[in-house]
C-alpha cells in the first residue's frame, strides 16, 4: 500500500510541479552551473543508488555528510532552497524508480559507517530510505548516528498509511529543520 501510495503521489508532486521544477532548475543554473547534485547513498539492503537533489552549495564542495561541511559553501540560493526545502524535489523520481519512499529513514552515505552500522544492527535498511521522517520532523540529523538509526528503527516498527500522511504533513508544514552544517 505504501509503494501505491508513493507511486501516485510522487508521480502527481512530479507533474503538479513542473513548472516549478524548471524555474528552480534554472535559478540554480544561474546560481552554480550546475543545478542538479547527484549522491551515491546507502539505499534498502544496502544497495548503493544516485540521490538527486538542486544544488544548495558550491560546485567544488567536497562530498561529505552535510553535517561535516562549512557552511560557507552553501549558496545564498541554496541557503533558500534548504529553508524551503524545495532541494528536496527531485528525489520524487528517486521514489518513481523505487530506490526510495516518500517516507522513510534518510539515505546516508556509503562512508557513514557508524550510521551504517547502526542501521544494519537495528535492520533499518530493511525499508526504502525516505525523503522525510520521525527523525526529520524532529529535528534529528546525521550528526548524531545511534539517535538516528534509534529513531529510524522506531518509525518503522509504527509505520501505517496513517503516519505515513502524518509525517508528510508535517514536513510540508515546516516541521523540523533539516541537516545541520557547522560554522566556518
């Protein structure tokens, strides 16, 4: 049921908005000359697969969790995008695909191995990582790996059609913060 509803509802956000896709697309082109990021992340069974997302910080910033960046790599624009978290859109046609949820533990990176450890102890990459979550909707990041993996286990032993529109709303409604990045 879950699978149903992200098909229809990421196939609809896709459509909905793609208008808008392409004006984020372009101010991004403006922005960096290079509006899409494309990230190998740790998917369901701990399969690798690309994450799409519009690029919030500099072409040349390394790739890292966001947490262990500066934040001086991230653009005024992308600065904006993350507020909004309208960074977010493109990975509605990582949900198409199916290598991720409309909800979901967030998808770390393969060099996360605390974080990877974690997950795989508690069986979390049983489910398809998610755009959004318990963790996301509460303010908890990749900086801190047990709580998360912790979080992502507990939000899927309650996932239920019914959480599942709760967790979306809430992202949607502004809950949360999003990932941390350091000072510089």
């Amino acid at each position: 049921m879950i699978r149903l509803l992200d098909v229809i509802l990421a196939g609809a956000g896709l459509m909905l908005t793609v208008p808008l896709l392409a004006l984020l697309w372009l101010i991004g082109w403006f922005d960096t000359g290079a509006p899409i990021f494309r990230q190998v992340r740790v998917g369901r069974d701990q399969k690798p697969f690309v994450l799409y997302k519009f690029r919030t910080m500099r072409p040349d910033a390394p790739q890292v969790a966001t947490h262990e960046a500066s934040a001086a790599l991230v653009t005024p624009w992308g600065r904006f995008l993350r507020r909004t978290k309208l960074d977010e859109l493109p990975q509605l046609w990582n949900v198409l695909k199916g290598e991720m949820s409309l909800v979901g533990p967030r998808p770390c990176l393969p060099t996360q191995r605390e974080l990877v450890a974690e997950r795989q102890r508690l069986g979390v990459f049983d489910a398809r990582p998610g755009i959004t979550g318990l963790a996301q909707i509460n303010g908890i990041d990749m900086s801190t790996p047990r709580l998360l993996a912790e979080t992502d286990a507990q939000m899927l032993k309650g996932l239920c059609v019914a959480a599942y529109f709760i967790y979306i709303i809430k992202t949607v409604t502004g809950a949360g913060r999003g990932d941390l990045i350091r000072k510089k």
